[in-house]
C-alpha cells in the first residue's frame, strides 16, 4: 500500500514573500497538499513586514492561524514545531525551514515507501549551502529564480561553520526530533539515500541576523541549549569579515559548483554518504562548553 501523501510542518520567521512564494511552489510540485505552519516574528521585525508576510501566506492559501512574536530563544522553533506535528497527525511529516527546498532521488511516495520496506521510520538528508556565483549575499528577484540567483552549491555550513550538516526530512508522525530537525534520537536515516537540502540561507539581510543571534544569546535576552548556533554564526561573521563581505566560493575545502534544483548534484549519494557518517560536532559545541573563537 503506497503511503499517504506526507504532511508539511513548518516554522516561518521573517522571510521575504517572494521565498515564501518560491517555497510553497516547490513543495506542492513535489506532492505536499497539507502544510502545517507557524509564523514566528521576534521583536525588531516591523509590523509592515508581519502584515506582508501573512497577507501572501494567506493568497497562497496556507494556514496562517499560529503566529507568535518574541524572543527567538533556541527552544522556541522545537516547541512550535511539535505542536505542528500533533496538529499534523499520523502519517510521515516533512520537515522543512523556510529556506530549505528539498532534491529527493524518487518521488516522496517512493522514498516513504521505500523507507517503510526497509523498517526504517526516517528519511534523512545532508544540506548543500546556495550561494551566489562571486559568494555576495545578494537580494534577488523572484523573476530571475533562485536557481539563477544562487548558482552555487556547497558545504559551507560542514566546513566552514562546522554545523551539523544532517538533516530528518521526514518522519513518521511518533518519531521524536531533536532541535533544528538534525538527528532522530534512536533512529537511523539510510545514509545512502540522502536527500538533498538545498539551503537558501546566505541571502542579503542575513549578516544583520547572525549579529542579532549572537547578541541576543551572548546577553542572555535570547536562551541557548548549547553554545553552537551562536558559535557558527560568529564563524561566518569573522570569514565574510575576512574576504570583504563575501563567502570565499574559491575556497577548495568547501566544493562549490554549479547545481539546480531540478535534480540531485552529479555523484551525490556517497558524497552525501560520506559526510553524514563521518561528521562529528566540535568539542568547544557540545553542551556544557565554552565557546573558543580560533579563525575557521
């Protein structure tokens, strides 16, 4: 029996319409018909942008009825998160950020399918970071696409930020995920069956947002679990810092080339393999460390 149609579960924060728009596109051409989704805007956001936001929510047709503001402490999204998946229901939940376009090697029919044949209760996937052909974080125009806007794919948050990579795509609806949807706790992903997570993130605005992040937490107004969102963001800060506001796409460790999100990168499966059984979170990461600030 082929599964059902997986739900989407989403927490939004203060992205542009034209990504919201972009996002739900790319979802519904890949079969999700329920989006489950909560809008979170912290305090400095104006209520304009709030108002925008919610107003092409809504001529999307998505749900718009959970909408939060405050603090972004770093158990917000996880709490907002679950209460989504409870409202989702049982059945496979897909788990996506709002920056996050999901390449899958088969339709999600299939994936679930096959992850249910192999008595396996997740999907797993490994984030290639987008960025622009010169590493500029750039506005772009929904005309243009962010496939054109954002040639380039590679593994900036692995390398450089020395981020978890790995990401739970989907999970059945009692499968418990941690935070920020990196490990199911007790679960196993089949590594060699990754989807690609496409990862739209390093888009013009967002250096004010990791200055914002890694005040918020150094003060205390924003509450952490662990000293590692805070410590990527400074990594990145310091390396655009370095090469004058730009991401360093020449730089050989990090792999970027040119990929679509039409189809899976060339050789991905045991590229993607590869790092998400070899990662390994940094000492000065792990809950309970103090931060050291050592040049990436």
């Amino acid at each position: 029996m082929t599964p059902a149609p997986a739900a989407l579960v989403a927490v939004i924060g203060p992205v542009e319409p034209a990504l919201l728009t972009a996002w739900t596109a790319h979802y519904r051409r890949l079969g999700i018909e329920s989006f489950h989704l909560a809008f979170h805007f912290p305090d400095h956001v104006p209520d304009a942008w709030r108002r925008q936001l919610l107003a092409t929510a809504r001529e999307l047709d998505l749900p718009t009825g959970q909408v939060s503001t405050g603090p972004w402490h770093e158990h917000t999204n996880t709490e907002l998160r679950d209460a989504l998946r409870e409202q989702a229901g049982p059945g496979w939940h897909l788990l996506a950020d709002s920056d996050e376009f999901h390449a899958y090697p088969a339709s999600l029919g299939e994936v679930t399918t096959a992850a249910e044949e192999n008595g396996r209760a997740v999907v797993g996937g490994l984030m290639l970071d987008r960025v622009t052909s010169d590493g500029r974080l750039a506005l772009w125009r929904p005309e243009i696409g962010l496939d054109r806007a954002f040639p380039l794919g590679g593994h900036l948050t692995h390398h450089l930020l020395r981020g978890d990579p790995r990401k739970i795509v989907l999970a059945l609806s009692d499968v418990a995920v941690a935070s920020g949807n990196h490990r199911a706790p007790g679960r196993k992903p089949d590594p060699h069956a990754l989807a690609c997570v496409h990862h739209f993130k390093w888009r013009s605005g967002v250096l004010g947002d990791l200055r914002r992040r890694v005040e918020s937490f150094t003060s205390g107004a924003w509450t952490e679990q662990s000293p590692a969102v805070r410590s990527e963001a400074s990594r990145l800060l310091r390396h655009v810092d370095r090469h004058h506001g730009r991401i360093d796409v020449s730089d050989p460790r990090l792999g970027f080339r040119h990929v679509t999100l039409d189809r899976l990168p060339d050789g991905w499966a045991a590229e993607a393999a590869r790092i998400a059984t070899t990662w390994r979170p940094p000492r000065q990461d792990r809950p309970g460390s103090t931060i050291s600030s050592p040049s990436p």
